[in-house]
C-alpha cells in the first residue's frame, strides 16, 4: 500500500520456530489463504491482505523500507535493528502474541574450559545477533571479539571460527545437536506483531487497525 500496492502485507517467517504459530493466529484472526505456486506468497481470498513468507531476520528490513507494512517476528530481531539502525527507523511493536518464547543464550563447548562468562575475554563469539552480543558485553565489560554470521551459527565453534556462539534457544535441541552447553542468557524473547514505521494513506491505516484488532480478538480467544 506503500509504493502504490492496494493489498496490504504481512510478512512471516518462511521456515522455522514462528511459522506454524504465525499463520494459525492469521486463520484464527479471520484470514483465508491461497498459496503460490512458489510457496512464497500467501494470498488472501477474504481480505486484500497478503502473507510474504521469508526468513525471519529479513523482516524488520522489510518493514523499514516499507515492502511489507506488518510482520510476525521475535521481539530480539527488532531490538537488534533498533541497536544496529537506530530509533528512528526502526519497526514499531504493536502486540505480544504469546508464543515463540525462546531466549538469546551464550553457548560453548561441552566439556570445554570456558566455564563462566569471564573466560570469554580475548575470544571470539558467532552470532546473528552482533548489535545485542556488543551491548551485552558492554554492559558486562568483556572485551571479546564479535563474529557475524548470517546462519548455522552453532556449528562456528566446530569449524574454528569462534570459541562460543551467542544464538537463540527454544527447545535446546539445536545446542544438544550440536554438543553446545549454555553458559547465560543475554535476553529473552518472544514473537510480537510489528509495523513498519513508514507513513500509510488511509485505507492502509484501517486496514491495519481492522487486522490487528482481530489478531488482539484472536489472542483473547474471542476469535
Ligand atoms: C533459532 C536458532 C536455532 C533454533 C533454536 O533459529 O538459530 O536454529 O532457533 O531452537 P531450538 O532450541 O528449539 O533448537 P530461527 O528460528 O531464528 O531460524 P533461522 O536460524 O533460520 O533464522
Ligand atoms: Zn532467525
Ligand atoms: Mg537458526
């Protein structure tokens, strides 16, 4: 609806921890779907809302440059944009959605020597997440060396690229997968439904209020 569009967009995540809970809440929230041949594109029968499946660390951007005028995604991706972009572009938060809990954890080695978070001074951490990881440190005054890595994350310390990783963590599986114990949470998380902080016309502005009064309907479990 930016850029001239008379269908809104919401974007969720493609493949992963939020995508199953992400369009359940959209169909219990009234929205009916079709798929595209490509599996990309959801698009809407019953209102002129379409649904962008990406990954979900690509989303705030979206949302920034005004691609997509919501989103489904963990609340430590939009704090990391805001520490990495700066206030004033940043997405907006408009609801809690109750699932997708998980938190931002520092992981090392099992049976490794780094036992506690000062023996992480001098090395290097993986992470997806740089901006968070650095304020973390920051505030812990640690002076360790920051990785950026856009994905697979828990296999840097097999690869030597770093000593530790700094990712996320629902279930653990992925750490127990990868032989990876958690060392401290840096934040928790969970998903929220975001705006893009571009101006919209007016149409756009209804449809957003309708969409996310009944998400928030939904939630309640009036939907
Ligand atoms: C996160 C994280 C792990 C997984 C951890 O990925 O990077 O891959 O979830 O979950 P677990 O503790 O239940 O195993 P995310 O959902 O952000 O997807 P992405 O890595 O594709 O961005
Ligand atoms: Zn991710
Ligand atoms: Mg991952």
């Amino acid at each position: 609806m930016n850029d001239g569009r008379d269908r809104l967009r919401i974007a969720v995540q493609k493949s992963g921890r939020l995508s199953e809970a992400s369009l359940d809440l959209l169909r219990r929230a009234g929205l009916a779907f079709r798929a595209s041949r490509d599996k990309l594109f959801l698009y809407g029968e019953n209102l002129p809302v379409d649904v962008l499946l990406v990954r979900d660390d690509d989303i705030p951007g979206l949302l920034v440059e005004g691609s997509c005028e919501l989103g489904i995604v963990g609340r430590n991706v939009l704090d990391e944009q805001r520490l990495a972009g700066g206030e004033a572009a940043a997405p907006v938060a408009l609801l809690d959605l109750g699932f997708g809990g998980c938190r931002l954890a520092i992981a090392v080695p099992d049976g490794g020597t780094i036992e506690s978070i000062g023996d992480l001074a001098g090395l290097r951490i993986a992470t997806s997440y740089p901006a968070l990881l650095a304020d973390w440190l920051r505030a812990q005054r640690i002076e360790a060396e920051v990785v950026l890595l856009a994905g697979s994350v828990e296999i840097a310390p097999r690869l030597g690229k770093a000593h530790a990783i700094c990712d996320l963590v629902s279930s653990g599986a992925t750490l127990a997968a990868n032989q990876l114990r958690e060392l401290t949470t840096v934040l928790r998380s969970e998903a929220v439904l975001a705006a893009s902080p571009r101006p919209r016309g007016a149409a756009a502005t209804q449809l957003v209020e309708r969409l996310g009064a009944r998400i928030a309907g939904a939630l309640s479990g009036a939907g």
